[in-house]
C-alpha cells in the first residue's frame, strides 16, 4: 500500500533515513502518537506508535522523538543491509487532544488490512 493511500501526507512530517542516521539526533515530533516507515517506492513497510496513557491520563513511554532515535538507528540499518532498501522515509503523525496512540496505530493497521488483506511487512502482528 502506497503511504498516500494511508494518510495525508501532507499533514504528516517526513524524515529520511539519511537524515536520522546522519545526526546524532534528529528534531523528531516531541509528541506522542504514530511513525509510518516506507521504503524506497513510498510502500508502507512498518506502522509503529510511541506512547501509552496510564489511566490518569499521563503518559508512560516514550515520545515520538525518543522513540525513534533510541530503538530504530539499528533497525534501519539493518533494513538495509538485509532488506537491501536503499532510502526509507519515516512519516510522523503526532495525536491530537482526546486520541490515544494505541486507537490511532490500531486505525492505520485496520485501513492497510482493509486495503491489502495483510499487515505490512515489517509488523508482525497487530
């Protein structure tokens, strides 16, 4: 599934690889909610959240920002070395007031199901 078919990209930011590798760290969304990865043909291959509300409404977790410079400089590496992707972009969908992260990974996952009858590549289970 083509990320544009997913969501507005045009009300997401982007990254590259090249950006977040290169930098020790990248200003990332200091924001909890969603990171769509795609590879080198804009198809979706990972949709991930950062994030999860405790019930008084805090958040436990990491945020958007810390999430992917702390966990994903190794994974995309090894994306490349073993997926053999040459340029992978990362699109980052912050929450707004009243939404959980886990509702709107959830959502994401259930459209690309709706669309390819399957999960995308790199999530191995939702």
């Amino acid at each position: 599934m083509k990320i544009n078919k997913l969501i507005d990209i045009e009300n997401a930011q982007c990254f590259t690889l090249e950006e977040q590798t290169d930098k020790r760290s990248v200003a990332y969304p200091e924001k909890y909610g969603v990171y769509i990865v795609t590879d080198d043909k804009d198809d979706v291959i990972y949709i991930g959240m950062s994030g999860i509300m405790n019930n008084d409404g805090t958040f436990k977790g990491q945020n958007i920002q810390r999430r992917l410079n702390n966990t994903h400089k190794i994974e995309h590496k090894k994306l490349i070395n073993e997926k053999g992707y040459l340029y992978i972009k990362i699109y980052c969908i912050p929450i707004q007031d009243g939404e959980l992260p886990s509702c709107k990974e959830a959502c994401l996952l259930e459209k690309f199901y709706g669309y390819d009858k399957r999960l995308p590549l790199l999530n191995e289970k939702a």
